[in-house]
C-alpha cells in the first residue's frame, strides 16, 4: 500500500547536489488502473564526507507497476502498487505502447526526519522547470497533522490532474491554468 502527499513547489531553498539523485523516464500504458514502466538511472550518490559521486557506472533499473487507487475520504493519495523488475527490452517494447508522451525528470530523495524523506521530481522536456514533492507515510492518520517544509506551496493531493499519468496524457500548463489560475 502506497500511502502519500503530493505538494507543488517553486523554489528549492536547498543545495540540491548535496542529495541522492536519479534520472528518470516513465510511460503509462494505460491509466485505469495505472500501469507504468520506468527507467531509473543513479546520477548522484552523496558520500559521507559531504563530497559526491557523480557519473556513476550504476546499472539501469527497469520496473513496471501496476498501481489501483484506493477510494479515501482524506485529501491524500492511497494506492495498491506492485512493481516488478523488467529488462531494458521489455521496456523500450512497452514504450513503444505507452499512451500519452513519456515523462522526463530527475528525482532528488530528502531526508526530513528519521521516517520520512522528500521525493522532489524535477521534470525536463515539456515539462521543464515544473517541481512536485511527495512524502509518504506508514498510514493515513500519520498524514494528517504533518508539518510540510514552508517551500510547499500548494498540497495537491487528491488532484488527479497532478498525477503523471493524467500529466502524460494532458501536459501541466493547462491543469495549473486551469485548477489553479497560477503561471509557474
């Protein structure tokens, strides 16, 4: 069970090299339920020191997951999700069958607390310069009352024009236009 926020951000008030980073490709093959594959690339791994490993020579992963949202009365994300390991022919077969445009971003993992950790998702390509974050948690009620870092600005969970899959079909200008009235 994937239990999670999802917060629009603007400006990232941190040194962003300072954090483990992965460049990402994902594809929906269909949207309901969601099936997705990804291709993840290791591009930084910060070390002990404070100094980083950049251009790592990490293997590729490449995963498909099967993702079923759960029908919740709080405004946050709770869905099944299987993931399975694929190889990189299977991959570029499926993304031949993707629906909608792939998405292209680099993904930052922040710690905040012992438990938790910032999922910041940087998209390039079409989607240049738009930010999301995500924190997940153990349970729903452990969702409710956390306190999110001020550079949040606005809690998008819920909003199912701000999942990738609706992103990879419809792009983000028009949602945020649109939802929200707001140019980033």
């Amino acid at each position: 069970m994937e239990i999670e926020k999802k917060f629009l951000v603007k400006d990232v008030p941190l040194n962003l090299s300072d954090y483990e980073s992965y460049d990402m490709v994902q594809a929906y093959i269909t949207n309901d339920p969601v099936i997705r594959i990804r291709k993840r690339v290791l591009c930084n791994m910060p070390k002990a020191d404070n100094t980083n490993v950049s251009n790592l020579k990490a293997e590729d992963s490449f995963i498909l997951c099967y993702k079923d949202k759960v029908k919740s009365e709080e405004k946050i994300n709770v869905n099944h999700e299987i993931e399975f390991p694929i190889t990189e022919d299977a991959f570029n077969r499926l993304l031949e069958k993707k629906t909608g445009k792939a998405i292209e971003k680099t993904r930052y993992l922040i710690p905040l607390d012992e438990k938790h950790k910032i999922e910041l998702d940087i998209f390039h390509g079409e989607l240049e310069g738009f930010k999301m974050a995500e924190i997940e948690f153990e349970n729903v009620e452990e969702s409710k009352d956390y306190k999110v870092p001020e550079w949040f600005l606005k809690d998008l969970s819920g909003d199912y024009h701000f999942t990738n899959s609706y992103i990879s079909q419809f792009g983000i200008d028009k949602c945020i236009q649109v939802c929200y009235n707001t140019n980033l």
